[in-house]
C-alpha cells in the first residue's frame, strides 16, 4: 500500500504539471495565433493585366471582391481587374476591421459604405460610396454589424 500512495502521488503531481503547462502553452499559442492576424493584413494585390504586365494596387483603394469562378473581382477606384485567388483565401489575408464579408460572393471594405438598408426579411442592401448596392446576406448580417459598429460607432436596427 505504500507503493500504491507513492505511485498516486507522483503520478498526481505528473499530471497537474502537464495540464497547467498544456494550459499555458494553449493561451501562448492563442496569443500568437491573434498576433499573426494582425500582423498578415496585405496593404497591396499584385494584378496581372493580361499582356504579361503587372501592377500593384492598394487594398484601402478596393471597393469590394465578387466571386466569379474560377476567378476573383477585384472592383478597384477606376476599373476592375481579375484575381486568381479564391474569395476565402483573400478573405484571411485582408485586415478583419477594413474587410467583412457580406454574402458568400462578396467582401467588402467597410470605408466605402455610404448606406445600409433593411429589406425587411433579415437582408439588407449595401450601398457603397461609387453607387454600388450589394445584398447582405442574413447569414452575414451578425458579423457585419459587429465589425461595422465597430468600425464607425453607430449601431444597426
């Protein structure tokens, strides 16, 4: 019995210190993983312009990203260009307090929101500054008024 009491012991001691190292490697790796997507924010995309030219744009410039398969639209200041990156992968290198998305074909940039209005059946239309309306999906609506609220400070009904 005096080996069974000295077995319960180490092994008590063993396990508490694997379960409070565990817990603090999860919260370092937490912080690491909330670091890494403040620091992975692209600030330009690399657009290829067909005749073997490419260009560089500034994302603060982007009014939102279509999805149109296989590609992607990329509806800048003037013009818009195709991208071959997928919507989702666009979506996890954009900056989450510039970019949300609004549906499952659209990303927008929150800076270029002129209006938001209800179609009374939990969608909504986007207007943006150049004019475009875009609907935002219900599925989307809570995110969208979380990062939006934050973003400007005013709430939604």
């Amino acid at each position: 019995s005096a080996y069974f009491i000295k077995t319960i012991i180490i092994y008590g001691f063993l396990f508490t210190v694997f379960a409070f190292s565990n817990q603090k490697n999860e919260a370092l790796s937490e912080g690491i993983i909330e670091e890494n997507k403040t620091k992975s924010a692209i600030n330009s995309i690399l657009i290829s312009d067909g005749n073997n030219k490419r260009s560089v744009i500034a994302v603060n410039d982007i009014f939102y990203f279509s999805a149109n398969s296989p590609y992607v639209d990329i509806y800048h200041l003037n013009r818009k260009y195709l991208h071959s990156e997928t919507l989702k992968s666009l979506e996890a290198q954009l900056d989450p307090t510039q970019f949300v998305r609004v549906h499952k074909s659209h990303i927008i940039n929150i800076d270029k929101i002129s209006s938001v209005q209800s179609r009374h059946n939990s969608d909504y239309d986007i207007t943006l500054t150049n004019g475009t309306i875009l609907r935002l999906s219900r599925n989307y609506v809570k995110n969208f008024k979380l990062r939006f609220s934050e973003q400007h400070q005013l709430t939604l009904k």
